[in-house]
C-alpha cells in the first residue's frame, strides 16, 4: 500500500488545523470487509450505550435492510427520516443541522445522492456524496460514527474489484478515512474456516480466501490510520516518533552504489512487511556528467519501485542521512559498500563504519557491491 | 486411546491490551458454538470481576481447575487431564501466554493447549499482542515494560485463525476509568505503563499489522497447499513486485545479552519473508564441555531460547569467528547474516566492532544486517 507519512510540515498544519478545530465533531468510524459481519450492530449498539450514559444521540441514516437485532435497538433512539429528492432518498441535512444533536449515528458511509437534473440556474441543495454530508455535520460540531465496507474505499476499489468481482459504484477517498478520529475494525472472519467442521468445498474455498484477502486490506488500512493517530499524538506530545509498528526502509544511493539489488531488495522487504520504502541521495556539487547519469538511473530505478525519493542537503552525508533517518523513524538503513583492496583497514572510520555507530535503535544493512 | 482422531482446530482472540473484551468476545462465540449443537465446555477462565464477562458463561459447562501447592501456597491450574478425560468437541481457554505454577505437567499453558488439539479437540483461547515474543523489544520500546511471559511466534502461527479483538482506545479508557478492566490500585497503576494514550494506540498499530500477517500467511498457506489450480494472487496495488528469491538468514549468536535482540530481530524478518533461518555461534573451543561454564551457559541458553523459536542453531568450532560464520554461510547458501551492534561503552566493544568489521569486508556474496538495540523513545 502506498502509504507515505506526512512531512513534519504537514504534520504541523495538521496540529494546527486540530487545535483550531476544537469545535469540530468526531468522527468514528467501524470498518468492515463483507456485509454481514456486525458493523451496524456494532455501531447502533454504541449509540444505544452513548445514550444510555446521557449523550444527545440521533440516527440520520439507516440501510434499507436491518437485521433483527439492528430493529430493536433503532426503536431506542430518536430518528431523523432521509428526507427525499427527486423520490430519491438522502440524508436530510438541514433537519440535523437544526436538531444539532451531540452525536449522529449513518450507517452506510458510501452512498451517492440522486443527482438532480442539471439545471444551471438553480444551486444544488445536497452535496452528491453522502461522506460529503458527514464532512458537512463535522464541521458544524456534530459527532458522527458511521460504518463503510472496505470494497467502497475509492483507492482500494479496483483491487477489491478484482476479488469480489462486483463493481461499485458510490465511493468514499481513502483520506476522509485517514482523517477520522477513530476507526474500529470489525474483524469477525468467516465462520465456514473454523465452524466448517466437516469439509468445505470448492466454492467455498474460493470464498474464503476472496473474504481473507478482504479482512488483510482492512486490517492494514486500518493500522495506517492509527500510524496517523500515533504520530500526531506524538508530535502534539513533542515525543519521539518511533514507536509506530511500520517498517520504513531507507534506501541510501550515490553514483556509484550498485543501487538496483539494494532498491529492489527494499521494495521486496516493504511489501513484504507493508512497510514504507524511501530511497535517499545526498545532494553533492560539481557531479561530473557521468555519475550524474548514473545518478539519475538510480533514481528511475528507484521510481519504478515506487519509492518516495529524497534529496538531501548536508555538508556531512552521514549525518544528513541519519538525522533524516530519526526524523522520519526509519526502521531499516540499506547501505552499499564496495569490495575493493585494502577495504578492512579503510572501513574504520568510512562512511558505513559511521552509519552503523550512529544508527540508535535501527538496522543496518550492508550490500557488497 | 483414538490416534487417529484429526488434531483440533485452535482459534486465537487476539487483543491488545487488557479490556478490549477477547474473553467477552471468546465466551461469545462459545455460545454460539453451543448453540448450534456443538460440545463445548470452559477448561479455563480468568473472570477478574467482570459481571458482563461471567454473564457470558451462563450454561457453559466448566471443567474444574487443578490445585497446585507450591512454596505453602495454593494456585490454581487449567486441568488438562481432566479436559482430556471428559473429551469435549470444544474447549475454551482464556490466557494462552500463561506460565504454570512449578510443579504443574507442563511449563506453559500453550503447551497444555497442544495435548488438548493432539487429541482432536477444537480450542477457543485469548491473548494480547504484547506477549508475542518476535515484539518483545518493540513492546518494551513502545511501554517500558519488559514482559517475560511471552509465547514463541510459531505457536500462534499455527493457530488455525487470527481474531483481532478491536476497541478505540479512548473507549478503552473509559472502561478503565469507570472501573470495568481494574480494581482502583490496578488501574491507577496501568495507566502509568501499558495504559498511557501513546502506548495504546501503538500497541494497537501492532496488533493490526500482526493480524493482517497472520491472515495473509494462511492464505499463503493454502495457495501453497492448494497449488497450481488456485488463481494467481492479486498483483498489488500499484502492479508486480520483482519475483521473489529464496532468502537464508544465519544470526551470530554469542553471550551477549543483545544476542536475544537479534534472535528476535532475525526471525521476524526471517518470518515476514518465507526465509529459512539459522543461528550459530562460534567457539574456539568446539565441544560444550571444554569451554568455562559461565560461557557455555549462556551460549547454550541463547542458543535453546532460538531453537524455541524454532531455529536451527548449533555451536561451532573455530579459530576466527568472522571466517568460521561466512563458510557456514557459505556452505549453507545463506543471503544474510544478522550481528549485534557493539555498544561502545560495553566490555569487548573494541572486538566485536572487529568482528563487524571482518565479516562486511569478507562478505562479498551476502548482505550484512547490523542490528541495534532498540531505545526507549
């Protein structure tokens, strides 16, 4: 997954836009890979909960069709009707702003509104998305907690497409999600692997592993939101940023490095970790015109891997790399070394020697070139 | 005696931190089980005052515990034999991590749990993410707390499903401070390690990622078992990754006490990539009984603590330690070697920073991974 951890800078504006929205809603979300693995449930059950303990709590959304359970539960809490467009159903957005509860509970975070006749006269009265609609309610200091299926996740949906083979339609971006104050996994797997006590067949072979496919996604999308949570939290707390759990591979280059084993190798090992892979040059002047091509093959190779690539500005490469390194909690530091004579009595004091004693808390990793 | 009966299926709730609701969820699907027709019964549960959680134990069968004397008082143990006699389909057994008192069968309850599946029974069990050994530094990374009850990752990789128990953390909190998890005293002072905000939300990044780990290397599993028949795995998101080649990794072990750390390190990857891996330490003297005891122990120790692991270790002979790792490595087709960093202020730093400096300068055909201790943030 091609997720990349803001810059300091971002993160920055990030806080900043945190404190000043100290009168924004939460939001929370419950994510699921199937229907029918109890996120409404999950989600009502807490509504019912929240009121319970004296929370001002409403429901703008339901689904068409609710289990049993969902039924009793939704008779509790005070409803505010989809109000309807065209005969189409939404959200009715005016009505919740005037209630103004604490709390509304949406299930169903994907959903498009019906999109009226285009008419350029006339201002369109809803937003066409319905994440649109809680993005709205948000920022008018409501909480929200809604639920959403991993497959309408628009940065995931062709690759879900390709399990599930149904296509979708109304979508949500994957940065609405990252942004939520909360998400929940409800991580219920497929009962035929472990109740199936007796043989399963073919077809339900195939069903399990499309759903375990489905539930390793949302897992790990799940953990880059709380990567977020994690290192916004820490920043605000002025701490140090290495606790996440995420490998991040830092990849170092120079013209002469034998860079494609050590890129390709990185890109390998964060796949493999779902870990991030950053490939980093210190920037040096009067490059002459051939390292400057191989320079910049390296990087094309780096790329084509789908790194995050890095320049870096120093007078010291070692320190600029490793103090990036901190920065940005690296895990793991690919470097090259080349075997030539004499190399034992010249590694004391060269730049892998220096990485490898500077480098608090993370491996190194040193490639014969 | 039934040998024939196929080992039972074992399901792990996996949480991350206590009070996220494993146990509740656990007895959960054991009513359920029940429900449909199924055997089950309570081999073991911790009830810590929960009224919501004992609630779900109603007409669940409960197999006594054992007493055990031990030092003139009396603990109490999961009875596996008594659980074997009674013969249930089904078997629920909260707190898979756990130690047995000394005087009880087995070390581990794990342990305990393996006789339950050998003879065919299905096991429900609970655990939190933080007794993982391969997490171990991370953990005491991430808490401060050093946990010494840990479970080799094997184990749980064999474990037929991963469930992650989910709960936001502030939620959690609030259990905790409405006293649902702890007694007063005890939550005051969980919130001074494994409860802290930060601590929380990091173990819980953990144990996501595990999860999907775990979910993604059964699925491995079968495609493997199920062979060329199976449809190619999904390319990932932003198209193919180079093929993979086989990974051997080797981890020098020594005294040390960072040699844990490596071991740890060193199989994780190991895990994370399919690779196989070995570990070895090199003697000048060969056989275990010439070498001074001090020595020899803890050589010994380390090297049992990777074979628990299930790594193939072994201790070698040889005058040069650098030259005696890479013709193992050689001989056996090893990609990556995995060393402790020296610490500087430690003894023998000076030779062992040799030592790294020998095996990179000899290491023409293999990558080199320096591995440093983790700090605390």
């Amino acid at each position: 997954m091609e997720t990349r951890r803001p810059t300091p800078e971002e993160m920055l504006r990030l806080c900043e836009a945190e404190e000043d929205g100290q009168s924004r809603g939460r939001l929370k979300v419950f994510l699921g890979y199937a229907s029918g693995v109890g996120k409404s449930f999950r989600m009502f059950d807490e509504g019912r909960r929240r009121k319970e303990r004296g929370e001002d709590v409403v429901i703008g959304a339901i689904q068409p069709k609710t289990s049993g359970e969902v039924a009793e539960i939704i008779q509790k809490i005070e409803v505010v009707p989809l109000r309807h467009v065209d005969g189409s159903p939404v959200m009715d957005i005016p009505a919740l702003l005037a209630r103004h509860p604490g709390v509304c509970l949406v299930d169903g975070l994907a959903y498009d509104n019906p999109v009226r006749p285009r008419d350029p006269f006339k201002p369109v009265s809803h937003n066409s998305s319905r994440w649109e609609d809680v993005r709205d309610l948000l920022a008018a200091g409501v909480s929200v907690i809604t639920t959403i299926n991993i497959q309408y996740i628009a940065e995931l949906r062709e690759r879900v497409e390709t399990l599930t083979h149904k296509h979708v339609g109304q979508t949500v971006p994957r940065n609405f999600l990252y942004n939520a104050d909360e998400i929940v996994v409800v991580d219920a797997p497929p009962d035929a692997t472990f109740q199936g006590f007796g043989s399963t067949g073919e077809e339900d072979a195939v069903r399990a592993r499309r759903l375990s496919e489905l539930r390793e996604i949302a897992l790990l999308l799940a953990a880059d939101v709380v990567d977020r949570q994690l290192e916004s939290y820490l920043r605000r707390n002025g701490l140090s940023t290495t606790l996440g759990a995420q490998e991040r591979i830092l990849v170092c280059v120079t013209p002469r490095a034998n860079a494609r084993p050590m890129i390709e190798s990185g890109r390998r090992n964060a796949d493999r970790f779902h870990g991030e892979l950053i490939v980093a040059y210190v920037r040096q002047p009067d490059l002459r015109p051939e390292d400057q091509a191989a320079l910049d093959g390296h990087l094309a190779v780096a790329r084509a891997a789908r790194a995050q690539i890095e320049i870096l500005d120093g007078d010291e490469a070692v320190e600029a790399i490793l103090d990036f390194a901190r920065e940005r909690g690296v895990t793991q530091i690919f470097v090259g070394h080349s075997l030539q004579k004499g190399w034992l009595r010249r590694l004391r004091g060269s730049h892998v020697d220096r990485i490898i004693r500077g480098a608090d808390g993370m491996d190194v990793r040193v490639f014969p070139h | 005696m039934q040998p024939t009966a196929p080992r039972g299926k074992l399901k792990v709730f996996l949480g991350y931190a206590a009070g996220v609701g494993k146990t509740y969820q656990m007895l959960s699907e054991a009513q359920e089980l029940k429900r449909k027709g199924l055997d089950v019964v309570i081999g073991y549960f911790e009830p810590h005052g929960r009224p919501d959680t004992i609630a779900r134990t109603e007409g669940l069968e409960t197999i006594p515990r054992r007493r055990i004397e031990y030092r003139g008082a009396v603990f109490e143990e999961m009875n596996t034999a008594a659980i074997l006699a009674r013969r249930p389909g089904v078997c629920v057994v909260d707190e898979f991590p756990h130690t047995n008192v000394p005087g009880s069968e087995r070390v581990k309850r794990w342990q305990d749990v393996d006789l339950l599946l050998d003879a065919g029974i299905d096991v429900l069990t609970t655990m939190n993410i933080q007794h993982l050994e391969s997490l171990n530094d991370h953990v005491w990374q991430i808490s401060g707390v050093r946990v010494r009850e840990t479970i080799p990752d094997w184990v749980v990789q064999q474990a037929d499903q991963v469930v992650m128990v989910d709960l936001a953390p502030e939620a959690l909190l609030n259990r905790l401070l409405r006293g649902v998890v702890y007694t007063p005293e005890k939550a005051k002072r969980a919130l001074e390690n494994f409860f802290r905000e930060s601590t929380l939300v990091a173990l819980r990044e953990l144990a996501l990622r595990q999860t999907a780990h775990e979910v993604e290397a059964r699925q491995d599993r079968l495609n493997l078992q199920q062979g060329a028949g199976s449809e190619p795995p999904a390319p990932s998101e932003a198209g193919e990754t180079p093929a993979p080649r086989v990974d051997r990794i080797l981890i020098h072990v020594t005294q040390d006490p960072s040699t844990a750390m490596v071991i740890r390190r060193g199989k994780r990857v190991a895990d994370y990539l399919h690779a196989d891996c070995f570990a070895v330490a090199v003697h000048k003297l060969g056989s275990p009984e010439s070498i001074p005891a001090g020595e020899r122990d803890a050589l010994e120790r380390h090297l049992n603590f990777a074979r628990n692991l299930h790594i193939e270790a072994r201790l070698l002979q040889g005058e040069d330690v650098a030259e005696t790792l890479l013709e193992f490595a050689r001989l056996n087709g090893v990609t990556q070697l995995f060393l402790a960093r020296p610490v500087e202020h430690r003894a023998g730093a000076f030779l062992r920073r040799n030592l790294v400096h020998q095996v990179v300068a000899l290491a023409a055909d293999m990558q080199v991974t320096i591995v440093a201790e983790r700090k605390r943030g």
